[in-house]
C-alpha cells in the first residue's frame, strides 16, 4: 500500500459542498491500495503510520507519534498515487488495485487505523472530495509497504 502523509493542525474533505470528515491536530492520510495489496499490509502500514515519530516534543525535536499525541487521522482514498508518469503526458493507473480492492483495503485501513486507538475520520471512496489542510511543518512523508 502507498500513503502519504502530511502532519496537521487541522484538516477537512467536503463532498458536495458538505464536510463529511475533520480533524484537528494529526495526520491527513492520503491513501492508495496498490495491485497485490491485502490486509497484512494494510495492517502494517497502518501501525507504521500511528507509531511514526513526527510530532514535535517540548525541545522541538520530532520525537513523538500520533498515539503519544492522541492526534487523529482523517484518511482519503487517492487512487492517483499510482500514477506512472514514465511515458508520454498522461499518466497511467494500472498499478492501483482494482476498484473493489481498493474499497475492500481502504476500509480495512480505517479499521486498522481505529484499532489502533487512533481517532479516525474519512473521506468517500472514489467520491469527488475537496480537501482542505493547514500543514504543520510542512511536514509530508511517502509511504511504500
């Protein structure tokens, strides 16, 4: 699976002009499930994500994860992650999992997520979203597992 992750003080997806999901201090979780993916890394990167030192401790350094911060996780499906822009102008997305895996991997991310203690909201899944953020750092991490 491919993630990538931006440290936040707030974010929010819209769908239709609706807010469907926010969170406040933590990560926006931008989240693709690639060809050959399955639950095990799902599970992995999920644990990876929440234990990941990234936030800073009282002398500034990023020391400390999303669990010892009690962040949350707002996670957005983002197919386009595994675009390959290795020929011509238009990128390809054959190395993303099929539409029903990738709903199937994306759930069970979120689950992972949840289990894990952290707060998790979420976008729609194959939706058109916007997605607002306000970046704290900026700190942005990509993520193969």
């Amino acid at each position: 699976m491919r993630a990538l992750i931006q440290r936040v003080t707030k974010a929010a997806v819209h769908v239709d002009g609706a807010e469907i999901g926010a969170i406040g201090q933590g990560l926006l979780i931008l989240i693709c499930a690639m060809e050959g993916d399955d639950a095990a890394k799902s599970k992995a990167l999920a644990a990876k994500i929440s234990k990941l030192r990234i936030f800073t401790d009282d002398a500034g350094k990023m020391n400390k994860s999303l669990v010892d911060i009690g962040g949350a996780a707002l996670v957005v499906s983002q197919f386009t992650l595994a675009a390959d822009t290795s020929r011509g102008n238009r990128p390809g997305f054959s190395a993303a999992a099929k539409p029903d895996i990738g709903r199937a991997l994306y759930e069970h991310f979120i689950e992972d997520m949840s289990a894990l203690g952290v707060p998790t909201a979420t976008g729609s899944f194959g939706a058109d979203m916007a997605v607002s953020l306000t970046n704290d750092g900026p700190v942005t991490i990509w993520l193969d597992v």
